[in-house]
C-alpha cells in the first residue's frame, strides 16, 4: 500500500475547535452585551412582546388541565357549602340594609354640600375587567400576569384592584396580557393616607415579612408618630396614579426601634394576590386630568415687558432683594 493513500486526518476525538476559555469569554460578553442594550435601548421589547403573543395559545393550553381541576373541585364542594354561603349572604344583607339607608342620606347631603360650595365632582375612573392567568415564575419579585393587554387599553402604570383592596401596579404591557408588580414587591411603593389621623406616609414592599403576616411596612417615619395596630391605610391620591380612598394595607405592628429616629410599622396588605382571581385595572389619574392651559404670547410679552420695568425704574417690593 502506498503511503500517500494513507487517511491523515486526526480521529474525531482529537478534533477540537474553540477552546472552553474561549467560549467562556465570547458567551460571557454576548450576554453582558445584551443585558445593557435591553436596559438602555430596550432592543429586545419587540421581540418579547412577540414572544409573549405567540406563547400566549400555549400558555393557555398548559393552564387548561388546572382550571378543568378547579372546576371539578368547585363542582364537587357539594351543595352543603353553597346552603352555608347563602346564608352568611342573606346575613350579610340583613346586616348592610341599614347602612344602605344611612349611606343613601349621607350621599345626598355631599351631593347638596357640592352643588352648594361649587365643587367640582371627583373624576370617573374608568376601568377594564382583567382575570389572572399565573403568578410570574420569578423568586425574586412577586408578579402576576392577567388576560388584557395593549389590545384592550392598559397602560404601564395602571393601578389594578379587586373586591377587598389595591393589589398593585402594572409594570410591562404585552398586546395580549400585563405584568402587574404586586405591593408586596420589593421594589412597589405606593402613598397612603392613615384614615385615623389623616397623615400621610408611603408604604414599601417587604417581602421579608410575610412570613410574618405581613408583606408591607411604612418607611421613614418619626418614632413618635400616632400609629397604632389597626390603622387602616387608603391611597391618598397625591401621586397622580391611584385614586383616592381605595384600601391599601392595615398595620400590624409598630416597633418604636429604639436608638433611631424611625420607627418599624409592618403592614398587612387588604387584598389577597394568592386568591385573586378577577381584578379591574383602573386607568391612571394624572392620564385624566385637563391639560395645563398655555399662556398666550401677548400676555407673556406684556408680563415679560412689566417684569423689566418694575426691575430697572421702580423701587423693589419690602423684604425682596433687588
């Protein structure tokens, strides 16, 4: 056999491309690339808006068998369970036509008190019924995701609300479903007004403490601030996003921490994101206020010509320095 018909070619287990190091190295600053583009450019929204949209059929496919389950679940409660809630509910409306008729009368005073003064009435807060799909399988933040999107009129920053209280904010809008950041986030802060004093505070996101019954707490605030177990927070509606009176959270404890200036008041949250399951996404209030009215020219010009005279040939106003 001649030596040129020979197969000179390293076996298979001796071919080697890149080394390890140096896939490391490209792989590494690939994604080091792509995490900053997609924080400053936002370079990857469309493709996971798409993503979203095309896995959506899928999502709901793989969540079929588990809503089959609650319904045959809910199916076999049986009727004793549905007797024991009619009769709590016949019990609760006995208990309500009382304060019906009082809050009927008390209605018709501030409508009377409002024509009276002038007042101008609170905005209508218009909303979209949204149902949750999953909660966000992410162990780091506490999401859910709901079934409206772009398509039906939801905006990032929507608040979102069920029957008990807020839930929380939306924070990614796909055309098919919302992320909505729950306030026990980390990351959520929402302003809150106590209803028993009337103060103003923000509450934050603790995620620590809800093992502890909580899942909130109020930051920032004096150790001597009147604040009790008990209090009930509402929205104060000075962020221009949440509307006003709406049920926030209920303080479960106050550690006046002693050696600091803040004291620790943990939160409940009023509503409950693990049974959700209907919510309203409310449109935000800052997207329903009347534009500010613009100045006209001449007025600025006269204004502008005014400023200069008073400022050259006239004597400055007491107390204001030339």
């Amino acid at each position: 056999m001649s030596l040129g018909t020979l197969d000179r070619t390293p076996p298979p287990f001796f071919k080697q491309g890149m080394s390890a190091l140096s896939k490391l190295v490209f792989f590494s600053a690939l994604a080091f690339f792509l995490m900053v583009a997609d924080t400053r450019f936002q370079v990857t929204q469309p493709l996971r808006s798409a993503l979203a949209t095309l896995l959506l059929p899928v999502e709901r496919a793989l969540l079929a068998p588990l809503e089959a389950w609650r319904a045959a679940r809910d199916y076999l409660d049986g009727a004793a369970g549905l007797r024991q809630r009619e009769s709590d509910a016949q019990r609760q409306v006995a208990l309500q036509s009382e304060r019906v008729a009082r809050v009927d009368r008390l209605e018709a005073e501030n409508e009377g008190l409002r024509a009276l003064l002038g007042l101008r009435a609170q905005f209508t807060v218009r909303s979209v019924a949204a149902e949750v799909l999953y909660e966000a399988p992410d162990p780091y933040t506490r999401r859910i995701v709901i079934d409206r999107g772009s398509r039906d009129g939801v905006v990032a920053g929507s608040p979102v609300v069920d029957a008990a209280g807020v839930l929380g904010q939306v924070t990614r809008v796909h055309p098919l479903a919302s992320e909505v950041t729950l306030l026990t986030d980390k990351d959520a802060a929402i302003p809150v007004l106590n209803t028993r004093t009337r103060t103003r505070a923000a509450a934050y996101g603790d995620p620590a403490s809800v093992a502890a019954g909580a899942g909130m707490e109020l930051r920032f605030l004096a150790s001597n601030a009147d604040v009790q177990p008990g209090d009930v927070m509402h929205t104060s509606g000075a962020d221009g996003v949440y509307p006003l009176g709406l049920g926030v959270a209920r303080v479960v404890s106050v550690d006046p921490q002693a050696g600091s200036t803040f004291a620790k008041v943990r939160l409940a949250p009023i509503a409950q994101p693990d049974t959700a399951r209907h919510v309203l996404v409310l449109e935000p209030i800052g997207l329903q206020l009347p534009p500010r009215p613009v100045e006209p020219a001449a007025n600025a010009a006269s204004s502008g010509r005014r400023a200069a005279r008073t400022g050259s040939g006239r004597p400055a106003a007491p107390g204001v320095r030339p």
